[in-house]
C-alpha cells in the first residue's frame, strides 16, 4: 500500500526509557496501567524481545513482553505495543509484531504467547481469542480481549483444562 511506511527495527537500549514513556502516553494515555493486564507486568520486561520501531533516528513505535507464569510453567505476555498515533496505521506496528513474534520463535523458550488486546487486530499474526473462561489473571479480565498464539507447535496442548491462572513472574516490591 502507498500509505504504508517502512521503519527500522532494533532491540531496546537503555536510553530508550524517555521516548517509550512518551509513545506509551500517547497511545494509552496517563492512565495506562490502570488496566488488569498491567497486574501482571511487574520486574523487567524479557530483555531480548524489547523492540524499538525508528524513522529518522526517532522511536515511533516500542513493543515489549514480560514473561508470566501459567500452569508452572514460564510462557510470554506481549504487550504494550504503543505506537505514534500520526502512524497508527500505516503498518509500523504489524512490522514490529511480526519482527518480536519470529524472534521469540527463534528463542525457543516459551510454548504460548498471551495477550489483551483487539479483536480485529491480532488474529492477523496468528493469535486467537482464548476459549472463554479457560484463564483468569488478577483482576477484572476481558474475555473477548483474551488472546493466544503457539511459539512451538503444540504448546497450546501443554495447558492442562481451565481455569488455569495467569501470574506474575515476579511480585511487585512490598
């Protein structure tokens, strides 16, 4: 499409901090962590799947996951991914979902990738909605914004038959 830009990806660094603060503000607003899904983003997000989309030497768009734990086992929370809203739609984001999903296929650590977020979005990349009351996580979840996508094959067979919890791989600081 005409209408569809092509941005650089690379792997977070540290100084990143500042301009995700600005892109997360201003896809989410000041009150981003205010939903349910945040409960389960405490500690670092995973190192090696925090990416940055760049034009010009400027982020445009950042998407992150956490690891969680799900039936004992460690498996992978995708999200935020915030991007610039000038380019919300012209294909920045796709790329950068794309680019993290092949990765953490590479990295063969994790069987399932879960995710909160649109129905018509995520399915593109694979992702399903997750069988209606099959998970619960702490606080409120939007089953119809529940969604799942296998990193191996047959790791969706892994997960024993609901209600299975979604944690936190780590508490928050006391």
């Amino acid at each position: 499409m005409a209408d569809q830009i092509i941005a650089h990806i690379r792997k977070q660094a540290d100084g990143d901090s500042a301009s995700i603060a600005q892109l997360m503000r201003g896809t989410f607003g000041v009150e981003q962590t205010d939903r349910a899904v945040w409960h389960l983003r405490f500690g670092p997000p995973v190192d090696d799947l925090c990416f940055i989309a760049e034009l010009a030497g400027r982020a445009v768009a950042s998407l992150r996951f956490w690891e969680i734990i799900v039936a004992a086992r460690r498996q992978l929370l995708l999200g935020p991914l915030a991007v610039d809203p000038s380019l919300q739609g012209k294909g920045v984001g796709k790329a950068l979902v794309r680019a993290s999903m092949s990765h953490a296929e590479r990295l063969k650590s994790w069987d399932i990738v879960f995710l909160s977020g649109d129905n018509d979005y995520y399915p593109r990349f694979g992702f399903q909605l997750a069988p209606p009351k099959q998970f619960i996580w702490p606080g409120p979840l939007e089953q119809r914004r529940l969604h799942l996508r296998e990193l191996r094959p047959g790791g969706l067979a892994t997960l024993p038959v609901g209600p299975v919890a979604l944690l936190p791989c780590q508490l928050p600081d006391q």
